[in-house]
C-alpha cells in the first residue's frame, strides 16, 4: 500500500502541469494534540491523538461551457502520530468522486461519495474541535459518512417562498452485490438570515465482514439541525435518531441510538470559541443498553495565521445510566458512573 501511495502521488504530481485547462489544487491538515486524561479506562493519562482526520487531497474543475463544470476531489487520510493509513484497504478514505456541475440544474458527483447526513449536519470545524476530545460522533446518530458506489446530487438554491432560500440533497448507491439493499438518503437546507434549519433521513444497509454477500443489518436515521447566525455569534442545535433492522445475518443485536447537542461558536478577532454540550442515548431490542454519555467542552482556537492555529480545548464526559454496568465500566468494581476530563492542546496547519 506505501508503494502505490507514492506511486499515486507521484503520478497525481507530474500531470498537474499539463493540466493547463483545468484549475487542479493540492490541499492538506496535519493536526496533532497531546493528550491528558484524568481517567482513563486503560490507565493511560498522556497520548498523542489528532484533533480531526489528518489529510491531503487533490480537487479540481475544468469549465465545460457557459453553465456547465466537470469536477474532481480525492483525499487520503492517516495518522500523523505514525504515518500510518488509516484504512489499510482504501486509498482514498474520505472522499474520491468525479462529477459535472450546472448552475442551472445543479451538481451530480459519482464514486465514494459523502452521505446526505454527513453533508447537511456534519457541523463546523469549531464543533468538530469540540466533539473530538472523548466520546466523538455524538452529534449524529448511527448514520453513514461515505458510501461506496454512490451518486450524490445537490440542487442549486432556489427560492421556493419569498426570500427563503432552499436546497435538496440526495444520495444513492448501486451496491456490488446481488440482492443487498440500495442505501438512500434525502435531505433539506433552508435559509432566511440570520436563521438556517435542515432536516433528512437516511437508509443505510451494512455488509457483514465474513459474509460479504449478506447483509448484516439495517439502519433508517433522520436527523435535524437548526441555527442562529448573529454575525459574531452562531448558536446551533442537532437532534438525531437511529434505528437499526436485522439483515440476512442473524447474530448482530438491533439498536435505537438518540443523540442530541447544543453549541454556542464565537470569534474574536484571532480568536474563536467553541461551547458544546452533547447527549447520547443507545439500546438494542435484547435488552442491553449502552451506557447515557452526556459531555461538555469547552474549546479555543488562536489563528497565528489563516493557515495555522493553537487548540486547546477541555471536555467533562460522564457515562452513567442502566447500560453503565460494573463488568463492563473498566474499573472492576460497582461505580453508578464514570467521570473523565480532557485537556487536548493541539496545533494545526492547513495547505
């Protein structure tokens, strides 16, 4: 996999020169952030983690016509820490699509796309920041990021009611494997200023790892998010619900999944402030329930420059509930709750 990254790489780098028509960019986060716990279940206080996916990439378009664009994006993302992959198998993680644009019609992307709910509630950096420090993911439910073999279109905005300006997203995947289910998403953006709402649903099918032509389970998700854009204030809510369906593979427990968050993001000149409060629900139809994590964090960014920013954010996390139990809270003894603080002082640069 190391050879074909740099082969790949090396190749991507040659034919940008002769890509005169087209505008090609390379573009890249490397983040890094140590870490301490006050308790962790391991027993590790200090490690190195990444405050969000280190990547590179390569995007680009080339204009068609008078209304029409053809465009590209690949990333690959890693592990800084180690210069690892982060998916052993796939090349591209994140994103690789190739697709034509009208401003008219709108855009049609085709390959390993993003989902509609990864599209629409995925949250600012600021939140991300914010979501990263322990439990991550609580904002979303249980939907899917990517999809594999998927076509995802997005509309232009359009302005179906006075000055209300709307946007429909959709995705659809064609799977390589007779008689698996066709993952879809719909979604909805709005915007009036200073307010912006949207809202969608997801039916995501997984496959299961030692019967690739099965399906393993089921998942339908919809999820809403709305926001306040006071200029140097934003305030934002997400509120998302998963429930999950046996597939042909029978040894895989259902599960309804609820998450909810709040968020108060901020700037001040070089300096922007992320306020998060987030809470995640989960229970599977045997009657085991995961443990209730609420979190608060707290985090900051200083911009040293537009490309490289100081992190330091604090997060409070607590597991509690019926699903918190003494066999499984990795303390070894009955606790009605386990408490854990982070502080992540992390650096980033962006290409």
């Amino acid at each position: 996999m190391r050879s074909l990254l740099q082969t790949a790489t090396l190749a991507t780098l040659t034919l940008l020169p002769m890509a005169g028509m087209a505008d090609v960019r390379i573009y890249g986060r490397l983040d890094l952030a140590p870490l301490y716990q006050t308790n962790p279940r391991d027993g590790v206080n200090w490690r190195l983690e990444e405050v969000s996916a280190n990547r590179f990439g390569f995007k680009g378009s080339e204009k068609l016509g008078k209304d029409l664009d053809a465009f590209f994006q690949l990333e690959h993302r890693f592990y800084l820490d180690t210069g690892a992959e982060r998916s052993g198998a796939r090349m591209w993680t994140d994103k690789a699509w190739v697709g034509l644009k009208s401003r008219s019609f709108g855009a049609l992307s085709m390959g390993r796309v993003l989902t509609v709910g990864n599209s629409i509630v995925g949250g600012s950096d600021t939140e991300a920041m914010t979501d990263s420090a322990g439990a991550i993911n609580s904002r979303k439910g249980r939907i899917e990021n990517n999809m594999n073999n998927g076509l995802f279109y997005e509309s232009p905005w359009f302005t179906p009611v006075g000055k209300l300006k709307t946007r429909v997203s959709a995705h659809y995947v064609l799977p390589e494997v007779k008689d698996i289910e066709n993952p879809w998403g719909l979604g909805f953006e709005f915007r009036q200023a200073p307010f912006l709402w949207d809202i969608g649903y997801q039916h995501d099918v997984y496959r299961d790892a030692s019967a690739p032509a099965a399906e393993d389970r089921k998942s339908n998700s919809w999820f809403t998010g709305a926001a306040w854009d006071f200029g140097q204030y934003e305030v934002k809510a997400t509120y998302a619900h998963s429930k999950g369906y046996k597939g042909v593979v029978s040894d895989h427990s259902l599960y309804r999944m609820t998450t909810g968050s709040l968020s108060l993001n901020a700037h001040f000149g070089r300096w922007d402030l992320g306020v998060m409060g987030t809470k995640k629900l989960e229970k599977n139809t045997s009657g085991v329930v995961q443990p209730e994590i609420n979190k608060f964090a707290v985090g900051y960014w200083y911009n040293f420059s537009k490309r490289t920013k100081f992190m330091p954010t604090i997060a409070y996390e607590e597991l509690s509930g019926p699903g918190y139990k003494p066999r499984s809270n990795g303390f070894g003894r009955a606790r009605d709750k386990r408490e854990n603080v982070y502080i992540e002082i992390g650096f980033r640069h962006e290409f």
